[in-house]
C-alpha cells in the first residue's frame, strides 16, 4: 500500500520551541523556507533556551548540508523523509492583494507554502506553526495549518491530580491505621486498588477519615499528620499533602498546580526554608515572559531594575513569611542573614541556566510558561541531594506560543505520574482570601 507523504513547511517558532523536531515528522518531507534561517540567524547568540534551539537547529542542518539541501532535498535518516530549503519567490499573484507590498516574514512563509502548494497539487501541504494568528491566515488562503503538536499531553483537563478519596468499609481498619504505627499495607487497608507512587490519599469510613501517602517500594499506605513549615500551617488536606511531599527527603522532583491563591509558591517557599539544613542553598527562580513577547532590554534601568518586577511575586511571598515573626525574633533574623548570606536567592530563570545545582533546594514558580524541553534542561541540571519544585497553572499561560496542551510543566505531570523519586499535588481550593476565591471562580 503506498504510503501518502506529505510536505510539511516548519515556521520559525517551531524550531525555537524544539531543535530536534526534524526527526519528529516519520517518513514525511520538511521544507525550510530561508526567510526562517535568516530569522533564526537573529537568535544565535544569547543564552536564552530559545537561543540553544537555534544554533543546534542550525548545527543539524550544517550536518546534513550539500547541495541537495537547495536541489531536491536531503535525506534526514532511514526511518524519516527529506528536508530541503526553499528560497524566496515572488509574492503569489492571488496574494498580492491580500498582503499588498508586505515584506514581513510571517508573509513570505505563506507565500512559500501557498507556492508549494499550488506545485504539488497531489500531495498534503502543511503548513506548521505555533502561531495561531498565521495559522488563521493560512487557512483564510486554503492552506492546511497545524501546530506542532509532538510535545502536548492527551488531555489537560483529565491530567494526574496527585490525591484521590478512597472508600474503607472496615471502621476498624481505618482505626488501626490512624491509632497504630501509621503505616499499614496497602491491601490490607483497601485490597484490589490499583496506586500510583507517591500518590496522596484520603481515606473515609463514614465520617472518620485519615489521610495518607502511597509508597511504591514497600506496598504501603504512610499517615500524613497535619505539620506546620516555618510558621505557615496548611488550612486543607492538598495543603497537608504538598507540604508532605515538599519536605520528603525521598522525593526529589515535586510539582504543584493550581489557580491563584491555592498557596502553591507559600507553601513551596516555606518548605524550603523548614529543610534549609540539609541544603547549601534555596533559589526561587521564575521565567521572564515581557508583554508583547518583548525582550527586558526594552525596559529602562540597569538589571537589577528591568528583572525587579518579573520577581516581585516570590518576593511578596517572602514577606508573607517573614511577617509571621517579630523583628527581633530568631526566625526573623535567621531569614534575613539567609538573604544577606546568599544563602536563599531570588533569580531570574536565565541567570540560573547553567549552573551546577548541587545540594540546591530549587523553587521554579510560574511553570506553565516554560516548554517541555525548557523543564527537561532544568531537571537534568540536578546534582546529588538537589531537590526540585516546579509550581503553576497549566491552564494560565502568558507564553505566546505555549497552551495547556503543550507548556512544560503540563508534559511533565503527563510523563512522570507513577515514578518513585516523584510527586504531584493539584491544590484546588484557594486559600488567599473570600474575595479572591469568589474572583477567581467567577470572574
């Protein structure tokens, strides 16, 4: 049976947002347009992630280059089809009037795919972007457009939420659980359950209920006891769940979601500073996504005063901490001599990139705006006794090429679910205020 191939024509985001995705199209064939080398030529330097997609793209290409590239197309492996680049021609006769003397470059892509188009009339033409606005004008045109949809999860409103209620028909057995040892096995408790490690548990008898944590490697159910974290005490059982599993030492990989005001960055914050004995440093960092996907060059100021505002959200965290104590009370001055000590930093996520994080406890707030390869650079970074968090709301993304389908922190509840050196908790009762929760319902 022939098989039907198809051209696919790669925009610039594409390969920004993933620098390996030419082997991501099978036995397909890619068409490069040079308007998206000379755009990528604009991200080679730099240490942004988007600027190593870049020269890696660009490095693979330079592995394949020959002629072909220009005449035809070269072949990228056994398993996959062909990529060439396509040069510029003159702007389509029928869009001419819709895009009258525009040289931009999302423009001359579409005249490069509606070109093509019109030459392999026999074959499937795609246009691939993470734009939606170009995919739009694509389709206004009669060109098929996608997103690059290698990276998304199934489903993100069916993602692992990390606890569950279980019935227990047995009040006794639920009474030796939460008077006993506090740590019973798992079919003992609840027989024929199918668990996930590391997966929180409320267990209900009528109306007795004790809560409790799943251990993989031991087939058994862990109590959790309500535990208070440098003055800040969980007001909900998710809460008494995220700080457990914030301060397990067995679990290095953690990641809490959830709308504003469930207490994600709080709690994580105040964890990290109950924990800050067992490691040389805290660092709460977070990605930098400017209004109108501009770079922070364009704000006035030296660094210091272009970055302030991105972290002005983990510093009034800070402070919600720091006004649980008296000024001259041990805590107090103990926080402050962190801060002064750079014992506990507040960075930028790109200042970050890069270094050696060994003995780190590390705090990545706002993690749905970060790609799913962004998200594997960062916990391939973790040396011995290195604990991650990564916190957010996979559904509010202020990234301009990231949904909830395809952000990073969504792929990684998506790949992770069910590995012992993880967990995951979804918080979804806010906690800030009456106001804030009716807002955030409602508005």
């Amino acid at each position: 049976m022939a098989i039907n191939k198809k051209i696919f024509i790669l925009d610039t985001n594409v390969i920004l947002h993933d620098s390996s995705c030419l082997y991501n199209f099978q036995e397909h064939d890619i068409i490069i347009p040079i308007t998206v080398l000379e755009e990528l030529d604009g991200f080679k330097k730099g240490h942004q992630i988007i600027n190593f997609h870049a020269r890696q793209f660009v490095r693979s290409l330079d592995e394949l280059s020959s002629d072909k590239l220009f005449n035809g197309g070269m072949s990228i492996g056994p398993d996959n089809g062909k990529v060439a680049i396509r040069l510029d021609r003159p702007m389509h006769e029928k869009l001419v009037d819709t895009f009258p003397g525009s040289d931009k470059p999302d423009h001359r892509i579409l005249n490069t795919a509606y070109h093509l188009s019109e030459e392999n009339r026999d074959k499937t033409v795609v246009l691939v972007s993470k734009d939606v606005n170009l995919r739009m004008k694509a389709r206004s045109l009669g060109l098929m457009a996608e997103d690059y949809t290698t990276d998304h999860v199934r489903d993100p409103d069916r993602l692992y939420v990390g606890c569950r209620q279980i019935k227990v028909d047995d009040a006794h057995v639920l009474n030796r659980f939460y008077a006993g040892s506090g740590r019973e096995r798992a079919d003992d408790i609840v027989p024929d359950q199918h668990y996930v490690a590391n997966e929180y548990l409320i267990l209900k008898n009528g109306k007795q209920s004790a809560l409790g944590v799943y251990k993989q490697d031991e087939g058994s159910i862990v109590r959790i006891a309500k535990t208070t974290v440098y003055g800040i005490e969980p007001r909900n059982a998710e809460q008494s769940f995220a700080v457990h599993a914030l301060v397990d030492d067995t679990v290095p990989l953690v990641t809490l979601t959830g709308k504003a005001g469930t207490g994600k960055t709080l709690l994580a914050l105040a964890a990290a500073l109950e924990m800050r004995k067992k490691y040389q440093q805290i660092l709460l960092t977070r990605p930098i996504v400017p209004l109108s996907n501009k770079d922070i060059g364009y704000l006035p100021g030296d660094i210091n005063s272009k970055v302030s505002p991105y972290m002005q959200p983990l510093y009034d965290n800070l402070g919600v901490i720091r006004g649980q104590f008296k000024e001259n009370s041990a805590m107090f001055r103990g926080l402050q001599r962190m801060v002064d000590e750079g014992k506990l930093m507040i960075e930028p996520l790109a200042y970050i990139r890069g270094r050696s994080l060994v003995k780190k406890y590390m705090i990545v707030d706002e993690a749905q705006n970060l790609t799913p390869l962004e998200v594997k650079t960062i916990i391939t970074r973790a040396g011995e006794k290195t604990k991650i968090v990564f916190t957010g709301d996979v559904h509010q993304i202020d990234h301009p090429y990231l949904d909830s389908n395809s952000n990073g922190l969504a792929t990684l509840i998506d790949r992770m679910r069910g590995q012992n050196l993880y967990a995951h908790i979804d918080l979804q009762k806010g906690e800030r205020s009456e106001l804030a929760e009716l807002a955030s319902d409602l508005l």
